[in-house]
C-alpha cells in the first residue's frame, strides 16, 4: 500500500494525491490530516500498523508530509518518498494564528504548542538514509532545498533546477518512485 502524506495546510484530495491515487490505483491512499501534529502523526501511525498486518507500506510525504513519512520511517522501518520535505518544521512553519486550507480554503487556527510539538517529535538521526528517495527543486519558493539535502545525506536523490514548493512535473516521477519502491 501506497501511503500518502499531504504537507500543510493541504488535503487528502490535492492534485498530487490525486496523481498518486491514479497511478497506484486500489493500492493507494491519501487521507486528509488534522492540522494538528500529534493527531495527524496518531492517525498515520494507525493507518501504518493496520495495513502492515496484510502488506508493505510504501510512503510518499511531500513537505509536511515529508517531515511525518520521516517519523513514520524511522519507526516503523519503512521506504519513504520524500518531495520537497520539510525536515525543519519547527523553524519553517513559526508564523501563527488563522491560516487558510490551501485546498478548501476554511480556516484554522496554528499556534505556538504546534510548533512546540513540531520540534519535540523531530527525529534527530536517519537511520537508514537508503530507504528514502528525496524530490527536491531548488526553486522552492518556501523551503530551502539544500537544508534537505544535507540532513538526507546518504539517500538517493534527484534534484532539478528550478521548479517550485508544489514540485512541478510530480507525475513524471511516478514510475521511479514506484521503481524505488519494488527495488
């Protein structure tokens, strides 16, 4: 199973997920997270030790979503496919108050115990750094990709010039994530 972790702000039902659900089919599933970190991070682990009993899970985290398939990984020593990760959330995500959903735009409130939260659930050392294949673009608007880079030192890695936080051209990595995934 085909694990999807949206990033912040954003939902089970956006345009990646929607691509990750088309390639993988019945063998996928993007849920739409509580923006609240450790709810979000208790659901994830529920859906991980569920399905683990049957089969495999694969993950795929993009920003957000990167920082929680991380914690996910290293827990339950499962592949990961991190797309423009957040691997400092705590320092990233410090602006608080009434924020948008991206996807449906209603509103919630971000405050400072989530960051708090944030930081105290934040995986110091990569075990296995193998077990990731990082998607990075160096024009990411919100995160520095190099602070990825330095802290998945060890993983694969593919890294374009240019793009954007949203990772322009996802779809076209969806057959070396796959790849990477059955290797």
């Amino acid at each position: 199973m085909v694990l999807y972790i949206h990033g912040f702000a954003s939902s089970g039902r956006g345009e990646k997920a929607r691509m990750v659900r088309n390639h993988f089919g019945k063998k996928s599933l993007a849920p739409t997270l509580s923006h609240i970190p450790d709810l979000a991070l208790d659901t994830l682990s529920q859906i991980v030790e569920r399905i683990l009993i049957h089969e495999p899970v694969y993950l795929i985290g993009s920003s957000l979503g990167g920082f929680y398939a991380i914690e996910l990984a290293e827990l339950y020593d499962l592949k990961a496919v991190l797309v423009n990760p957040a691997t400092e959330p705590h320092k990233t995500l410090t602006q608080t108050g009434m924020v948008p959903n991206f996807y449906d735009l209603s509103r919630f409130e971000w405050s400072p115990s989530h960051i708090e939260t944030l930081k105290r659930i934040r995986i110091e050392t990569i075990g296995k750094p193998e077990k990731y294949l990082v998607l990075l673009q160096t024009g990411d608007d919100v995160l520095d990709y190099r602070v990825a880079k330095e802290r998945l030192k060890g993983a694969k890695m593919i890294i374009e010039e240019g793009g954007s936080h949203v990772f322009e051209g996802f779809e076209n990595h969806l057959e070396t994530i796959e790849n990477f995934f059955e290797s």
